[in-house]
C-alpha cells in the first residue's frame, strides 16, 4: 500500500512511512540491530547518529536519508574540566 507523503514531512515521518510501506515493524529492525526498539526509537529520534550505528542500519537495508546526521561521538574529559568558575575562583 502507497501511503501519500507530506509536502513537508519530517526525516522521523519519511522514516515510519517507509517501514509502512514495507511492512517493517520497528522492533523487526531493532531484533535485527540487536538493541531494544526503545533504543532503537532513540537512536532514530536522536539529533545525530554514530558514524558506527549509521553504517549498521544502512547495512540492513534502511536508506540513509531517512536516519538523523552522522556525528561522531566525543568522548573523554570535557575541554573546560577543570577550569574553575569565575565565582567559585578564591581570591588571591
């Protein structure tokens, strides 16, 4: 079944009508993934994607249009860790 799509439809909103179209549950996609469809509703919801977790999706068939930017996680120490507030800072 062809579902109509919005003139201006979100990436969220293309995404759950093209699982519609294919008759793809999302927890079908998220067995696939091996997380949980709440993770997986997460991951899709999320302002960006790992390079990684893109990559996995695609790989299963879902078009990479549909998935939130790629952005690679920062991880380690925040730049300002350690950097002491300007009303914290003890008088000299």
């Amino acid at each position: 079944m062809e579902y109509p799509m919005p003139k201006k439809s979100s990436r969220n909103t293309r995404l759950r009508i093209w699982l519609l179209e294919r008759d793809i549950a999302l927890r079908t996609v998220a067995e696939a993934l091996g997380v949980s469809r709440q993770r997986l509703s997460y991951i899709v919801n999320a302002p960006t994607i790992t390079p990684q977790m893109h990559k996995r999706i695609c790989d299963i068939g879902i078009p990479g249009d549909l998935l939130p930017p790629v952005a690679p996680r920062k991880y380690g120490p925040d730049k300002m860790q350690g950097t002491p507030c300007p009303h914290h800072a003890t008088a000299v």
